[in-house]
C-alpha cells in the first residue's frame, strides 16, 4: 500500500461495505428534480456512498439521495455532497458522496448483509 493509499484509508470516518444488489439508489439536484438512478452502488456506509452514475455531478454539488430496497423501510432519503467525481468510459461519473446526516449503523447493515439465500 502506497503512502498515499494509506494516508486516504485514514481519513474515512466509518468502514465502507458492499451492497446487496437489490438495493436501488436515484439522486437528484433538489427534492422535486428528475431523479437518476445510479447504475452501481459500489459501496456504502454511514457516512455516504460511491456511486457510478450518468449525470453531471461534479465536486461540491449538493444533491437528494433516495435508497430503496431496504428491509426496514420503504424509501430512505439524505442529502448528500459530492465529494470526489472522475469522469469514466461511456458518460457514466462515478463519485463519493457524504451524507450531511449519517445513516443509522442498523440501516447499513440491513443493505450490506449476506442474503440467506446466498
């Protein structure tokens, strides 16, 4: 691990995980824009996520985060800035976005559990 690697892993506030594939995120601008679904949720955790969307998110946008698909709860929404943003094959960005209010550690295991089935 490069110094640099290390240096960033430091700076995470709580520990990223995998999530289900049933799980559905979409973003948008502001509570009544047009809502994006992402086309991958790479990880989460109760801080935020990394997402690989088309869109023109770009570092420092604010925008409205909804999760659906978890067992608890219909829908879960949170505001969310973009943090970092890289431009990928094909329009598609992915990017890290913080959540300015944490999720609850319930929530993200819910979404981050092994499904039984499996």
């Amino acid at each position: 691990m490069s110094l640099l690697e290390s240096m960033q892993r430091s700076r995470r506030r709580s520990r990223r995980q995998a999530a289900r594939q049933e799980i559905t995120v979409e973003w948008r601008r502001n509570a009544w824009g047009f809502a994006r679904r992402v086309q991958a949720l790479l990880d989460i955790s109760q801080d935020g996520i990394r997402v690989a969307t088309r869109g023109d998110l770009t570092v420092g946008d604010q925008v409205e985060i909804h999760i659906t698909g978890v067992a608890r709860r219909h829908v879960i929404q949170r505001t969310a800035r973009v943090i970092w943003a890289l431009p990928a094959e094909g329009g598609v960005v992915c990017a890290g976005l913080r959540f300015l209010r944490p999720l609850p550690l319930a929530d993200v295991v819910s979404m981050t559990k092994a499904d039984a089935n499996q």
